[in-house]
C-alpha cells in the first residue's frame, strides 16, 4: 500500500510481517477498534498506554470466550487479574488507523495462564504489536489467587496457540526485570522521582482497582521527566525535530492500587546497546510506600521527519 513508508517508524520489526505469516488456529479475534488523535500523543503516534488500554478491552473479550466473563463475578466471587505484561512495539500506529487484536492461551496452569495478543492494523494486516501477558485468577474477597474453575480450563485447551518468534523477548527478557524492588533499593540507586499522582474512581475497572492501562500510563507520564532529567527534554527534542519510541517493555504488577490511594514513580536510565537507551520505572503506593509495579523498558531517539532511529547526541550519551 502506498502508505506503508510513511508508518514504518523507528521500530525494529521487519515490514514483512503480517498476520498471514502467523499460525491462527486456536486464535479469536477479541478486539476491533480505531486509533482517535486524543489517543496519540507529540511524537505523532498511539501513546503506549492506549496499546494496554486496547488490550485489556481485548483480554474482557476473552474472558466471555472463557466463559469467565465479568458479568458473571457477582455469582463466581472470581475475577481476572494481569500479573505481568510483556510488549514489543513493532509499528507506529497513528490517528485513524484500525486496530485489530486476536488472542490465544500459550499456557494453562493452575491458578495462571499466559496469553498471547497479536495488534494489526486492520487494513494492511501489518503487525503492531504483541503482548505476552500472565493472567491469574482472582479470589474477589481474599484478593489471592485461586484455581481456574474447570470449565475455563476445557475451554481454554480448545484455545491453544504457540507463541511466535515476533514476540519472544528482544532487549528485556524476563530476569531483566530487578525483583528487589523497595524504596531503600531505589534511594540506593539513586533513581528519580518523575510522577506522583492519585488513583481516580474512574481508572479503576471491575476488580475495583486501577486497570493496568493506568500504571503504563503513569509511566508514559514519567518519561517527560525522565529525559528532561537526561538533558533531552520534549522542548529540547521538538528543537531539534527529535522524538523518542519506546519499542519493548516488561511489566511486573506487585500490587493492587484502589480509588483514592496516592502514588509515586521513581525512574532510571540504565546502559543501552547502539542506539537503545534502556530505562527501569517502579511504581509505589504513596500512602503506604509498598512497591506496586516494577518496569523496564527499551526505547529509540528518531528523526521525525524520517522517522528513522538516530543515535543520542554525545554529550547526552556522556551525560547517561
């Protein structure tokens, strides 16, 4: 199509790669949607908390086909809870594209599963995204794990996919991610705070907590403040016609947030590979001070008119 240049941005994936290219069986489509401008953000791209947001409507979806809907809590006491997320970005999305996400199980265990989302761009069937996502069940008045119930198990097995190689890990694989997680921990190496903020009734989902769309959305908060403290704040980079992707992220949920609880993040930017710079961002409780998100991240500096990924300036990469 001719306007597959003008979207194959900074990411790393080939452009070849299509839904076609990928075994569906066991898939079901779970979401279709449309990418608005409120959803992009100054790079001129979906921001990444609409990647999750477009997920997690797509993972409700799957609950249905799982016969685990949330219209059936009440009777079940049962809901259904991200544990940990794994993304890579591997196309722009940008205002007025079409969205489109199928979804599989990779694996069924006993009180967790793992699913695989795919996002495309509806048109092109080009892949934008994919999502490995740990998902458990939860206890709705122990707020514990529990066991599956047995006819969520069946149906899953009737939804088995294998995970492609699009979306194993290519900078962060899982113990990347530091488990000691702590404010002393964080003191110690001395990362930033670049968010606080409060969880808003309306950021809370059926579980009554905050839905994980918001937690990367706190994050893509801090990234402002996390290149500003680098030196190459959004003025500075919109100067010198500059923009930043992130193009890989693992997110490990510590903690639930409720309506009204307080919140802080404190960041890192960590040694990078050519022209990656890697950062870490843990989220806290602000009332408590207990750790409630552990991130890292991938990210690239790109020209925006070419949208190609560019080095750090020197002085900057010096500064890091």
């Amino acid at each position: 199509m001719s306007h597959d240049n003008r979207r194959s941005g900074p990411y790393a994936s080939p452009p070849a790669i299509t839904l076609s290219q990928t075994q569906m069986t066991g898939f079901l489509d779970t979401y279709r949607g449309y990418v608005s401008l409120q959803e992009c953000d100054e790079m001129g791209h979906m921001n990444i908390q609409h990647y999750i947001s477009k997920s997690s409507d797509s993972s409700y979806n799957l609950r249905v086909a799982l016969g685990h809907g949330a219209l059936d809590q009440d009777a079940s006491g049962l809901g259904y809870v991200a544990l940990e997320h794994h993304i890579r970005f591997h196309r722009e999305l940008r205002a007025s594209d079409l969205v489109v996400i199928r979804s599989g199980i990779v694996e069924m265990r006993d009180r967790t599963m793992r699913i695989y989302q795919e996002m495309s761009e509806a048109l092109d069937g080009r892949l934008a995204a994919t999502y490995v996502v740990d998902t458990g069940c939860l206890d709705l008045e122990t707020r514990r794990l529990t066991n599956w119930p047995d006819h969520v198990r069946a149906r899953a097995e009737k939804m088995n996919v294998a995970l492609p190689s699009e979306a194993e890990p290519r900078s962060i694989p899982r113990e990347a991610v530091e488990r000691d997680v702590s404010l002393a921990r964080a003191d110690e190496l001395g990362m930033v705070e670049t968010n606080r903020s409060v969880v808003n009734t309306w950021e809370c989902d059926t579980n009554a907590h905050m839905n994980a769309r918001f937690y990367m959305a706190r994050f893509s908060d801090a990234q402002g403040h996390m290149w500003a403290h680098a030196g190459l704040g959004r003025h500075e980079q919109a100067a010198r016609g500059l923009a930043t992707a992130t193009v890989e992220m693992r997110l490990t949920y510590l903690r639930e947030l409720r309506a009204g609880e307080t919140l802080f993040v404190r960041t890192a930017i960590l040694p990078g590979e050519g022209k990656t710079v890697r950062y870490r961002h843990w989220l806290f409780s602000g009332d408590t001070g207990e750790p409630a998100c552990a991130a890292e991240g991938a990210a690239l500096l790109f020209d925006k008119a070419s949208r190609k990924a560019v080095p750090l300036p020197a002085p900057i990469r010096a500064r890091l």
